[in-house]
C-alpha cells in the first residue's frame, strides 16, 4: 500500500492510496477460495473449481471486485492507524483507478476540533424587566374574554359577532350541502370557511338571506383547495355579541385565585408577568452569551456530523407533525421532497453542531462535572412533584439512561449558570477565578457530553434523543 497524497479540509483526512500488487493478488487468492465454496459449476464440486474455470465463470472483474470489497476497509483501517487519525465513522471510499494499478480515494470523517476564544473577556449587559400597566390591563381584558358570554341582539352582523346561520354549499357538479343553526364568529379578514365569508355576511339582518359565489385563492397552500369557487346561500337567524364580565371584586373572587380584590387581582398578575418576563430575559440572555462564545470559537466538523444532525431535526419534525398525518403528509403539502427539505434544514443543523460543540468544549475546560450526589437529588425532585407518578417516574430516571439523562440536562445548566456569570462580570465582581473548580467526584451516571445550545431540556429521556447533544456523544456511540 502506498500513500500518494493526503489531505486535510472540511474536517476530513482525504488520502489517495494506491493498492499494491502482492496485496491485491493475495485478496483475490482469498476471494477466489472464498467465491470457489458458495459457486455450484457444472462438473466440479464446489470449493474444487480450477481459478481459471471460476474467473471464465464469473469473469475476472467479479472476482478482483470482490477482492477489493474486502480489502479497501481493511486498508482504510491500517492507514488510520499508522497516521493515527483520529476517525469518528466510517471511511467512505471511492475507486479512481483500476489499470495499471488500483488506485482509490478515501475520505475519513475526523473528530470535530474546537478552539475557544477568550470568552472570559466577554460582556453583555443584562436588559432590565418591566410590566407595564398596558400589559396588566391587556391580561386582564384576556380573562375577562375568557369568561365572556355571547348574548343576543338585535341589529345588523358587525364584526367579532357570532352569526348563527342556516347555510347551503353548493361547488358546480357536486350535490349541494345545508347546515342549519350554524354558529360561526365573523371575524374581519378570516380565511374560514372560505376567504371573504365574514366580509359577506357583515351587515346582514336577523332573518336575511344572501346568496354569494367566494373562491380560494391559486396559490392556496392546500393544493385541493387552490382556486376552488363555492356558491353559498345564507339565511342569518341570530346574531349574538359578546358580553365581557365587570372587572370588579366579584369577579377577582370568581378566578379561585384567592384574590379578594381587583386590586389583590392586578397584584398576582402583575408578579406572574414579571415572573414570566425574568424567564423570557433570562432564556435571552443565555442564548446571547451563547452565541457570543460561538462567534468567538473556532470549529472544523466534517459533513457526516452535519447529515446526522440534519436527520436528527428531520425525525424531530416528523414526531411534531404526527397528529397532522407526519413528515409524509407535509411534503405533500409544500410539495418538497425529502432531500429538498433536508437541504433547507443543513444551514440550521450546522448552527445546532457549533452551538453543541462549543457548549461541550467549554464545559471541558471549565470543568463542570456532575457528581452522582447531584443526579440523585435531581431525581428526587422530579418524582416528588406528583405523589400519584413517584414510582412511575423513579423507574424512568432511576436507570443507566434516565441518569445520563439527567446529568446532561444538569451539565447543560450548570454550565449556563457558570457563561451567564461570566458574561455578566459576576464572577469578577465576587473575585472567583473562574478556572479554578475543585475536582469533580465520581458521577455516577454515563459520562457523556450534555445538551447543546443553551435550550430548555425535556422533561424526560425519551425526549433526550430530541434535543441539541454535542456529536461527541453521537459518534461515539455508533462507533
């Protein structure tokens, strides 16, 4: 075997090898042994067919095909290891010559290199939380639609009505269809049931009947809807407006809130909007320090990583559209292939695979391990929230799985607390040396890189598979 060329780009080592003669004549010896014992030939028993006989056969590229099938992994194996090429799958290889001797190419996809900039000298004011009035008042007349009644009046439609309707669908070549006492909201601008329905029966009169002729429009994204013309006969029989409840004290108490007050009322929602802002600001802010360490970081992945995370998002969208007929049914609406999808969603994926690497690199040099005291109270905490699933639950997490789980969604955490003080100039402030952690104790779980990204971990393993692991992990488990 000889080297001819070697190259490395893109994350891969791309070698040239040229396959030399005694190697190739000793595989096709084995080949031949090996094709002798599985070929039935008129007039020879099988493993005692001459190898000329066999190659008149089979034909000699058939037997030096077969030869190389076996001998290019082979060699692919003994060029990582003599040029200690750190190889994270299989090599793909690709056949350039044949005559006068074999020559092939391959491609060995390499562990993903990370550098880190100097993220400690990084930055990033922390935007400051406010409700508003506007936004308390907003939550309230929420409520208070929520609680809503619709009464009758008597007066032409207007919008944000409900007109109850008897109505008669006809489409031309196809046997008309009634509806009676149907109850529809007419809301300006609405595409149900065909866009401009709303719009016709605005300032229709209880007892009216109107006959009008909609259509969709042609680049409707249902396919079967685009262009359709449907002629509706419609008499209106009720129209009701909705009637919003007294923002008083009786209506606090009414909410099972334990407010008493409108005003103990505008308190509570106050501090949840609050609350719920600090999350949004907080969520915010760790994907801004994220990314800064992203944009700072030096990553070379190669593009198996990028497939693999691409089919990871592909299988995640297939899960969401379940209820929706799948990842089938959606391509048939968007009238896309598989392959154009998966060629849209490479930009995204190549975005997930830095922010995973980076947040697994910096975990490494900020050494933040978890220990196995930490898994446990961890677990505990999430089967004491429902009295009725302990057991249930303490049998999900409580397992190798449920562990590493639980200790990539710690680590993940952990190490957005460790950024988000860093960035911030907290640690800096309180004076701690942000390189210096005591050495961590055993874990207790697998040791496996954690969720990337800075996203919120799901609440249960199962959903693991699901989110941003750093490729380390991945690989390492197919190998």
């Amino acid at each position: 075997m000889k080297i001819l060329a070697q190259e490395h780009e893109n994350g891969q080592a791309v070698l040239r090898i040229e396959v030399e003669p005694p190697e190739l004549e000793k595989s096709v010896d084995t080949a031949f042994r090996d094709l002798s014992k599985k070929t039935r030939i008129p007039g020879f028993r099988k493993g005692k067919v001459p190898r000329h006989i066999l190659e008149g056969y089979l034909g000699k590229d058939s037997l030096q095909q077969e030869a190389l099938e076996k001998l290019i992994p082979q060699l692919c194996g003994q060029v990582a290891q003599e040029q200690e090429l750190d190889v994270i799958a299989q090599p793909q290889a690709e056949i350039l010559e044949m005559q006068p001797a074999v020559v092939f190419k391959a491609t060995f996809p390499l562990r993903p290199k990370v550098e880190l900039g100097d993220y400690r000298s990084t930055r990033i004011d922390l935007e400051p939380v406010e409700v508003t009035e506007e936004q308390i008042d907003a939550t309230l007349d929420q409520l208070r639609n929520q609680r809503a009644i619709w009464v009758p009046v008597e007066r032409p439609v207007q919008f944000e009505d409900m007109a109850v309707m008897d109505i008669e669908q006809r489409l031309e070549a196809v046997d008309p269809i009634s509806y009676e006492g149907q109850q529809l909201p007419i809301v300006e601008g609405s595409p149900l049931p065909v866009p401009g329905f709303s719009e016709q029966v605005a300032g229709m009169e209880k007892g009216q009947e109107k006959e009008f002729t909609l259509s969709f429009p042609n680049d409707h994204e249902s396919p079967q809807l685009a262009g359709m013309s449907y002629t509706f006969k419609v008499r209106v029989t009720e129209i009701k407006e909705r009637k919003l409840p007294d923002l008083d004290d009786e209506f606090a108490k009414s909410l099972e809130e334990e407010v008493e007050t409108v005003d103990a009322l505008r308190g509570l929602v106050a501090e949840r909007l609050r609350a719920a802002a600090e999350q949004r600001a907080k969520a915010d802010y760790e994907a801004k320090a994220l990314q800064a360490v992203v944009d700072a970081a030096t990553v070379e992945f190669p593009p198996v990583l990028v497939d693999h995370e691409t089919d990871q998002i592909l299988k995640d969208r297939d899960q969401m559209l379940r209820t929706q007929g799948g990842l089938e049914a959606y391509l048939r609406t968007v009238n896309k292939t598989e392959e154009e999808i998966k060629e849209e969603l490479r930009p995204q994926a190549v975005e997930r695979l830095k922010r995973s690497l980076v947040l697994g690199k910096f975990i490494e040099v900020e050494r933040l391990d978890i220990t196995a005291p930490e898994i446990d109270a961890e677990i505990e905490k999430i089967t004491t929230t429902s009295e009725e699933r302990a057991e249930e639950l303490r049998g999900v997490f409580d397992n190798v799985e449920g562990r590493r789980w639980v200790h990539n969604r710690l680590e993940v955490d952990k190490a957005m607390e460790r950024l988000t003080d860093i960035v911030s100039g907290k640690l800096e402030e309180t004076g701690a040396d942000v390189g210096e952690v005591d050495e961590p104790e055993e874990a207790g779980g697998p040791d496996t890189p954690a969720e990337g990204g800075g996203e919120p971990a799901d609440s249960t393993p199962e959903a693991a598979g699901a989110g941003e692991q750093p490729e380390e992990a991945t690989v390492q488990d197919d190998e």
